[in-house]
C-alpha cells in the first residue's frame, strides 16, 4: 500500500503487501520483500535489497553511496535480510569494489542513528543499540551485541556472540563469545548472560571460559595459546571458530585486562 505523497520509481520491484508512509523516496534499482513497513521520511537508494517483514524507521537512509573517495560509481548494493528493524535515521551506504556490497542478516536490530559504512558484512540476529557506527570493511559475527556508542575501526572483525560495552572503540579484533570492556578494549570475561540466553549449557560456557584462561590469563602470546588449546582441548565446533578466529585476524587480537593495563 503507497501513500500518494510518497514517490516509488516505477523500476523499483515492491512486493503487494509492502506499506510505504508518506513523504517516502525510492529510487530505482531496488527490491523490497513481502511483509516490510517503510517508514515516512524515508530514502531508500538504488541498489536496496530489502527482505520480508522489516521495519525501517523515519530518517533512515539505506544504500546512499559510499563514503569513499575511492569509489567509482561501481554497481553495488546493499543487502538486508528478512525481519530486520532499523530504527529512525540510521543510515547503511552501498558497497565498494572490495566486496561489491553490504550486508546485513536476518533478525537484526539497527538502534537510531547508527551508521553502517561500506563493504560492511553482519551476520543474524544482531543488536546495534544507539550511535554505535562501523567503518568500512567492518565484518560482524552472528549474535552479535554492540552497546551503545560503539565505533568500530575500518577492517575490524567481531566474532560470533560477543559483546562490546558501551562507549568502546573498537580497534583491534574482539573473539567470539566473549565481553568486552575498558580503554584501551580488552577481555573481561565470557559473554555468559548471552550465552545461557541463546541455549548454551554449563558444561559448554566452562569450556569457552578454559579456552580463554589459557589465551588471556596464563601470560603466553597467542601461538603459544593456541598450540595448548590445539593440544590439550577436544575439538568442538566453539574451539575450533576460537582457534580459526585468532588465526584469521588481521587486525590482532584485543588483549586480556591486565596486558592492556
């Protein structure tokens, strides 16, 4: 359902039961799901793709292009998977020829005023609460939480299940599974509220806590750790995204509390 006050391109691909409030602009070159609410005020710029039954907010901008004095016009997007919400005037650019887009997955909630620059990748069922802005080439893991106020460094990764406390910059990478805190960011702990929240048992926050004792607190760097940990722990599926997270990274690891202070 289109307000009349609103102005669709006659290119642009909307599902039938999409509702688009007044005052609203989308450009051509852009795909909205079945099920999604578009907000009034709203400017959605072309190469949008957008899922089903999201909610995006007044003042929001999503796939502006980039913020990048590199970027020359390239044919890129910006891709929003199904149920997410964007809060009012948050603002995601399109992708570069790095990754050719950005992409946001499903079940996500984008707080007010958050920024998502380009070639960024998110992963499901993330929160962004408000302000918090990534740079470019920013890459987020699943179940994510980013408190408010939180500024992450172009290139920076953040592992699956983590947490970072509000006001934090992010410039190094943060693991999965872990809470971060503190100037300059550094470990403080399993996120284990998180944890128990999305079905981990006792038994399976003990060994991620074991895993990051051996890396943070036994004073080895982090080829050390990871030899033990390779060692001396069973192979599951939470050691082995640890272990392929730390050796991946390109930025380096965040350290533990007491190297950082």
């Amino acid at each position: 359902m289109n307000q009349p006050l609103a102005y669709v391109h006659p290119q642009a691909k909307i599902a039938r039961n999409v509702v688009i409030e007044p005052f609203t602009t989308i450009h051509a070159n852009v795909t909205i799901g079945s099920g999604t609410w578009i907000g009034s005020n709203v400017t959605i710029m072309e190469g949008a793709r957008i899922g089903k039954n999201c909610r995006i907010f007044p003042g929001a901008v999503i796939s502006a292009i980039p913020q990048d004095l590199k970027f020359d016009d390239e044919d890129t997007t910006v891709e929003i998977g199904d149920n997410v919400t964007i809060r009012e005037c948050v603002t995601i650019n399109r992708g570069t020829a790095d990754r050719m887009k950005t992409k946001i997955g499903d079940n996500c909630l984008i707080m007010a005023y958050c920024h998502i620059a380009h070639d960024c990748i998110v992963g499901d069922n993330c929160i962004f609460s408000n302000n918090s802005t990534l740079a470019g080439h920013v890459t987020i893991g699943d179940n994510v939480v980013l408190a408010g106020m939180v500024a992450v460094h172009q290139f920076a990764s953040v592992g699956q299940h983590a947490f970072v406390t509000g006001g934090s910059l992010v410039r190094k990478d943060v693991p999965p599974f872990v809470k971060s805190a503190r100037e300059p960011l550094s470990y403080v702990g399993i996120n284990s509220v998180g944890l128990r929240r999305r079905g981990f048992s006792t038994e399976k926050i003990r060994e991620i806590q074991n895993i990051y004792r051996i890396l943070f607190q036994q004073n080895y760097n982090y080829t050390q750790a990871i030899d033990i940990i390779e060692a001396e722990m069973e192979a599951t599926p939470e050691r082995d995204e640890i272990i392929h997270f730390i050796k991946n990274s390109h930025r380096g690891i965040m350290k533990g509390y007491f190297k950082a202070n």
